[in-house]
C-alpha cells in the first residue's frame, strides 16, 4: 500500500515538473528580444574605432565613453 501511494505521488509530481516545465519554456520565449548579432558587432567596431582616434583627459571615465558610444549605436535603427 505505501508502494502503491510512492508511485502516485511520484507519478503526480513529475506530471507537475513537466507541465510546469514547459509553461515556462513557452512564456520566456516569446518575451525574449530579438539579438541581432550584427548589430552588436558592428557597434563593438564603431566603439573601438572612436576609442583608439579620440583623445582624453586624464580624469575621463573611459568605460562609461565606451558605454554611452555603444547605447547610441544600439539605439539607431539599422
């Protein structure tokens, strides 16, 4: 009897993994943003390009430069 009722619950269990498992699969891929690899890519080489003509002050925060530069790019429609 306590073999009998293990199964169920296990049975039970593994039925609510799978439902539950393919639920989220369904939600998060039809949020997720379209990565557009290219894009990325080319704003890397814009980034690099500003980076290595441009000059700065000694007190310049380069990381938020290469930040803000690379948010401009993402910005614009291709």
């Amino acid at each position: 009897m306590l073999a009998g009722a293990g199964v169920l619950v296990g049975y039970l269990l593994a039925r609510y993994y799978i439902v539950n498992k393919s639920n989220a699969q369904t939600s998060t891929s039809s949020t997720e943003p379209m990565i557009d690899q290219a894009k990325i890519d080319a704003c890397n080489k814009e980034v690099a390009n500003f980076m290595a003509t441009a000059k700065f002050k000694s007190t310049v925060d380069l990381d938020k430069i290469k930040k803000d530069k690379f948010d401009a790019c993402m910005a614009t429609k291709a």
